[in-house]
C-alpha cells in the first residue's frame, strides 16, 4: 500500500476531501436508517395505544425534513443559495480583505 506522506499534496488534498464525504454519507445513512427502523415502530406505538389520535405524524413529518435537509447537505443541493455559493462568497470576501490591506499599506 502506498504511504499517505510519499504523495504530492494535490493527492493529499483529494484524499481528505473524499475521506470528509465519506464520513459525511456515512452519517447520512445512518440518518436514514434509524428513520426507517423507528418509524414503523412510532407508528406502531401510536396505533396500538392511542388509535383515537395519530401524532405520529408530527414525528413523521418534523423527523422526515430534517433527514430532507441532511440529504440536501450531504448530496450538494441547496436551492436557497445555489451552486457554487460558498466559492463565491469566499472569494468576495478574500478580495474585501486584499483591498483593506492595501488601503492602509
């Protein structure tokens, strides 16, 4: 196996990033795991003690956008900033910076 410290730092810095979305769909999964292992089971719960009221659906609907919106950060979709924000705003703000730096030099 090669060693991690004998490649080029291009190499080094794809590896981090696919270790980081890696780690990042791992925790998406579980995400979405434990929301279908449990669901089921609230529901159940719901249904079997108190059929008079459904407030499973409380937790179906609150629980299921918060897992919308892991998926949303996790694959890259982010429909209230778009693409490529983040650049772009890092950017913006790196060149505010360089022109503070020489109004005053």
């Amino acid at each position: 196996m090669d060693n991690f410290y004998n490649k080029s730092e291009e190499e080094r810095l794809l590896y981090r990033k696919a270790k980081k979305k890696v780690k990042e769909l791992r925790g998406f999964y579980y995400h979405l795991t434990c929301y279908l292992v449990i669901m089921p089971l609230i529901i159940f719960i719901n249904l079997t003690f108190s059929p008079q009221f459904l407030w499973f659906f409380f937790s179906l609907i609150v629980w299921g956008l918060g897992l919308g919106f892991h998926a949303m950060e996790v694959f890259g979709y982010n429909p209230f900033l778009g693409r490529g924000w983040e650049e772009r705003k890092m950017r913006e703000l790196m060149e505010k910076e360089r022109q503070e730096r020489t109004r005053y030099e």
